[in-house]
C-alpha cells in the first residue's frame, strides 16, 4: 500500500531499514537522526524506537519491545511508533521493506 506522497504506507506489519546515508549519531548530547537533506532531533523514546529498526522487525515488533522498556501499553507503543515512522519514511530517512 502506498501513502499519499507515493512512499510505501507504514502499517504495523511493516519492516523498516535506513538507506546506506542515513545515521543516528549523538552531537552535543542531543541524538540526531539524518540523512543528506533531513536532520532530526530524536527524544529518548524515539531513539529507542528507531535503534530497534534492523530490517527484521516490525513496527508492531518494536512497538512491543518499546511497550516493555517504557512501561507503556503495547497498542498505544505501536500506534507512537507507526506515527513516528510514517513521518521519517515521508522524510525519507527510513524506508519501508519490499
């Protein structure tokens, strides 16, 4: 299923990898996420979610793995991670799996 933008749709099946340009990397003690046009600043759950990525997993995966770190429902972990993801891949710093 493709999104609006024609980017692949993120659903809760979805498996997401980074392109080869895309790196997190902590400047200055905060957690950036980039690649060549697009730079973030992540907040601590959002690195977490992101440093599950590793092209295996999916977001419903990673939404459980974040539900048990953070103490938090794992529907409403998937939903944050689903929405989190689905603006990353519109940015093109994650890409959703063929």
């Amino acid at each position: 299923m493709n999104g609006a933008d024609g980017s692949r749709a993120v659903t809760p099946d979805s498996v997401l990898v980074f392109p080869l340009n895309v790196r997190i990397r902590n400047y200055r003690g905060k957690i950036l996420l980039g690649g060549y046009e697009h730079a973030f600043e992540l907040s601590e759950s959002a690195t977490f979610m992101c440093r599950q990525i590793d092209g295996t997993r999916t977001v419903r995966d990673i939404g459980q793995v974040v539900a048990a770190e953070f103490d938090v429902d794992p529907q409403t972990a998937t939903q944050d991670a689903t929405e989190l993801f689905t603006q990353l891949v519109v940015a093109d710093v994650v890409t959703v799996k063929e």
